[in-house]
C-alpha cells in the first residue's frame, strides 16, 4: 500500500473514530439516560452535564434560527470538510492525517445534528465564577472534543522541526560549487 494510501486510511479511521464515539455518546445522552429531564448532573465543581442545543457555531456565533441560516451552516461545513479532506488526500504526514481526521470526524458529528435537529446538541457546561475568559462558562460535546484536539495537533504538527531528508543534503551538496573536507 502506498503511504499516501496509509495516511489517508489513518485519517479516514480517526474521522470514524471521532464521529462514531460522538453520535453514540449524543444518541446514549439524549435517547436512554434523558438527560433533558434529569439535567443539571454536577460531576465536578467546574463541570455539568445538561442538554444544550446551540443553533450557532461554536460559542453560539452565526446563530441560525431558520432554515436559511441553517442550511447557510450545513454548507460552510460542507465547504469546510471538502478543504480538509483535499488536505488530507494530499498530506505527507501521519500526524497530520490523524489530526485532520479528529477534525473532520467531529465537524461531520456535529453537521449530523444540525441537519436532523436543527441545532447541535452540547452536554459538558464547564463553569467557573472565576474571570478567566470565553471559559468561563462553556458547553461542548465530544465531538467539540475531537475537534479541538485534532485543531491542536495541527499546530503542534506545524511547529515541530521538520526531519531533513538524507538524499536531499546529499544531492545539495555535490551541487555546490564549493565543498570542502576536514580530516
């Protein structure tokens, strides 16, 4: 199997991971344990769990209430999924294949619910009376998840020194017009 054809499967598996583990925590949350009619569930200090629809993105940002905007969202993600699976089809890199794969897995999670219900269903209200930022008071899913940890490994991929290829120093340096030895 190509490499190419190895990241491209690593992202494809990392995407179904991610989607999967998002629609059966939201289905288990929502459908069997009704958290709806049991919400608020403290589990820390910091943290609930409750039922929270967002018609937005995220921090409730765009918010679409009609059909409009809401289809308006479907094609952002459309758009948005269609870059990140043209970046995965031409990535170098397992890392970067696994990342783009997180992502995609959870913005195809959350696009799901946006299509069947109009808005994507949060559970996990991380609070804080504390003035520590957008934080402060924040509702996620495990799709979210999927998508800030593959966001963070993108950056952590773009800012780890790149291995030099041994053929390429070895080709630059019969091309120069100088090259000199030490014994």
């Amino acid at each position: 199997m190509a490499v190419r054809a190895q990241f491209r499967l690593i992202g494809a598996a990392a995407a179904g991971l991610a989607f999967a583990a998002d629609q059966i925590s939201k289905y288990w949350l929502i459908q069997v344990y009704d958290v709806g009619a049991r919400q608020p569930i403290r589990l820390a200090p910091f943290l609930d769990v409750v039922l929270a629809w967002n018609r937005g993105v995220s921090y409730s940002l765009l918010s679409a209430n009609g059909p409009l905007g809401r289809f308006g969202l479907l094609a952002l993600a459309a758009a948005a999924m269609l870059a990140l699976a043209l970046w995965l089809w031409r990535t170098t890199d397992r890392l970067t294949a696994f990342a783009l794969g997180l992502v995609m897995g959870g913005a195809l999670g959350n696009a799901l619910d946006r299509f069947n219900f109009g808005a994507v269903a949060d559970f996990f209200y991380l609070h804080t009376t504390l003035p520590v930022g957008p934080l402060a008071n924040y509702v996620f899913n495990v799709a979210d998840c999927a998508i800030v940890a593959g966001v963070a490994l993108l950056l952590y991929e773009s800012l780890r020194p790149r291995p030099t290829a041994p053929a390429a120093l070895e080709t630059a340096a019969t091309k120069s017009p100088r090259t000199s030895r030490t014994s």
